[in-house]
C-alpha cells in the first residue's frame, strides 16, 4: 500500500514539474514574441495563469503530505504532551471542515461554471475551479490520517507537530 501511495505522490510530482515546464516556456515564448516580433499568443498568459493555479494547489497537497508546510509551534511546544495531544486533534480536525468546505465550494463553482468558456482559450471555466476540488479531496484522507494519529500513543508530539529535522532540533 505504502508503494502505491508513494508512487501516486511521485505522479503528483511529475505533473507538477510539467506544469511548471509548460508555465515558463508559454511565459518565456510569449515575451520573446512580444519583444522580438511585435505579436504574441493569446492563449499563453491564460494557460500560464491556469498552470500556475493548479501547480500550486497541487503543490500543497504534495506539501502536506510530506509535511513541510510551516508550523508555528512556540505556544504550542511548552504544554504537557497530553494538551499537545488536544491541541493537535482540534487543529486537524478544523483543517478537515475547511478541505471539506473548499471542495464543496469548488463542485458548486464548477457546476455554475460548466457552460463557461475562458475567453482565450475557449476552455470550460470549470477545469480552473476543478484545482480547488483536488485539493479539498485530495486532502482529507490525509487529514483524517493524521487525525489517527493523535490517538496513537506510539507516535510522539514532534512527529504530530512535523518538528523532525527543523530548526528546533538543532536548539536541543
């Protein structure tokens, strides 16, 4: 299973890369037309700006579950490892209502904007809100994994609070 998981990962990886690949060569292209031979591709800044969106929540889902985003932990760090615990269940727990919330309102946006067309490209307007709804689904299983794990007497508040390998190691 953990095979499977890290693959799809690496495949979130790759699609994140040639989105970015495709973003700066449209970019790139484009200014070089501009400036070189006084036209340009419409499409371009478009497609540039929709890339961008969807690297970016994709982005964070990879940041999410290799556990890198950034965690302030100062009022967190002097309390008894058991309200650490607590702490760590409510904070989860309020990350998974809000994924929940951002895929609901990116289905209603796509739903609403299925017959939109981009004026550029002549695409549905909802493959742009579609980057919301990966990210709301795409996280809840993880969320609600590390929901688990704040029932797990196993796994110890550094590793709830991702606080392996930072700065506040190296302090100790």
């Amino acid at each position: 299973m953990q095979r499977i998981i890290d693959a799809f990962f690496k495949a979130l990886k790759v699609i994140i890369v040639v989105l970015l690949v495709c973003m700066v060569v449209l970019v790139f292209g484009n200014v070089v037309l501009r400036y070189l031979f006084n036209s340009g591709i419409t499409v371009s800044e478009e497609l540039a700006r929709w890339f961008f969106v969807w690297l970016v929540f994709l982005g964070a889902v990879v940041g999410q579950h290799e556990r890198a985003h950034l965690a302030v932990t100062m009022g967190i760090m002097p309390l008894p490892p058991f309200a650490r615990r607590v702490i760590f269940f409510f904070m989860t727990l309020l990350m998974i209502v809000c994924a929940a919330l951002v895929a609901h309102g990116s289905w209603v946006q796509m739903l609403i904007n299925w017959e939109v067309w981009s004026p550029a490209a002549g695409l549905s307007m909802a493959i742009f809100y579609g980057a919301g709804l990966a990210v709301g689904v795409l996280s809840l299983p993880l969320l609600l994994w590390d929901l688990r794990l704040a029932f797990d007497p196993t796994v110890d508040e550094l590793t709830l609070f991702s606080l392996r390998g930072s700065e506040d190691d190296e302090l100790k």
